[in-house]
C-alpha cells in the first residue's frame, strides 16, 4: 500500500497467467505482472481470469484459503486408511508444518463433522482388536493412551463393552493356534503361552485358558460340526 494526498491506497496487480502445473494437475501457476506469484488448487482458483485485477487482501485471502483446503485435503486423506483419535491427527498436521490456528481449524471442523471422535475411535479399536488380533484389556488401553485418548473416555468405552480377560485370551488363543497345533501338550503350552502373554495376558489367565486351548485343539475333525447337528 502507499500514500496519496493522506490516503492509503491498496495496490493492484493484475494477473497475466494461469497454467496448470506439469507434475500436478490440480494446482495451477498463477502469474502476476508477467512474473510467476503462487500457485493454487485448481478448485480456489476458478473464479480467477486472465486480466484480473488482485489487491494484496485479495491475494492473503486466497493463500490463506488454498493453505487451509490443503490442510483438509490431507486429513481427510489420513482418514481414509483408519479412524484417527484427535492426539492423532494433531501430532500428524503438525508433522506437516502447519501452524497450531489453522491446525485447531482443522480438528474444530473434523470433530463438528463426527469425522474425529475419540470415543468412537476408542469403540472401534476395541472392536478391530477383537475381530482381528484380540489381546488383553490392559495391553489395549496401553495403545488407546499411545493413541492420545484420555483415560475417561478409556473408562467409559471399556465399561460399555464388558470385556473379560479370560474369553479373549481364549478367542486370541484360537487364532493363534494354527502356528502351534502340531507340538506335544508341554512345547504346546510353553510357546502359547507365551504368545498369549505377549498379548498383555497375565500368567493366571493364561494358566487357566490352556487346558481348554489344548482340548479343543485335539478334539477330532468334525466333532463340533457333529455336535451342532445332533
């Protein structure tokens, strides 16, 4: 801006260009003057043209738009392989460089959105755990906390599931069974067991799951098939 007779006026430069960028479709090259000025997501800058006229506010306003749509864009895409606990997606955009405002616009809008909700996040670990590659209650709220959910709302999404350590070291034993199912009862129980208690099971329960591990494992091909029919 200068001054005039008093005055500040804001001024204008017009823009000479705008090219799409080789490596990246998306985003376009916008030229001001002749000379390259900043580039852009090619949505934001359609309702630009060639000959128009920007001040400096409009200028702020549109990097400051396109830095904010970027921000979102790769959020979303972070999204998109799993839910993501708020902690998550902070440590994340920082990691990008964005500054702590536009970070805490970010996580505003994803959380109105329910697209950030760590209670949710929390149900659905549980339940991925279970479904996939159960473990106990103690090593999962272990990775709840490494996941930056707060131990409240560990509590209350624990509660709500009714957890109990020995079925899970059971249905945990069941898949790990497979890799052990061929060794005498003592290598049997020893090598299990001590996956099991990888999983974050305590020797008590574990103790207590491998008589029933070990029968089911010799029980005859089809006995439960036969047993359902009957």
């Amino acid at each position: 801006m200068v001054a005039s007779h008093g005055f500040l006026v804001t001024m204008e430069k017009q823009i000479t260009s705008i090219q799409a960028q080789q490596r990246n479709r998306n985003r376009v090259n916008i030229h001001l003057d002749g000379e390259y000025a900043f580039s852009l997501d090619r949505v934001a800058a359609a309702w630009l043209s060639v000959g128009q006229k920007l001040t400096e506010n409009d200028i702020d306003r549109l990097l400051s738009k396109d830095e904010y749509e970027s921000a979102l864009g790769k959020a979303l895409r972070y999204l998109s392989y799993r839910s993501r606990s708020r902690q998550e997606m902070l440590r994340y955009l920082q990691k990008k460089g964005y500054q702590e405002s536009l970070i805490e616009r970010i996580l505003a809008y994803l959380q109105a959105e329910k697209l950030i909700d760590d209670a949710k996040f929390a149900s659905d670990w549980i339940e991925n755990r279970q479904t996939f590659r159960p473990r106990s209650q103690r090593m999962m709220k272990m990775e709840l906390r490494q996941k930056g959910v707060d131990d409240e709302a560990i509590l209350e999404v624990f509660e709500a599931a009714e957890l109990d350590d020995l079925e899970l070291a059971l249905a945990a034993g069941r898949k790990l069974n497979k890799r052990y199912q061929k060794l005498e009862k003592q290598e049997y129980f020893q090598k299990l067991g001590a996956a099991l208690q990888r999983r974050g099971f305590s020797y008590s329960t574990v103790k207590e799951c491998l008589p029933q591990l070990w029968q089911e494992n010799k029980e005859p091909e089809g006995l439960e098939h036969r047993k359902w029919s009957n």
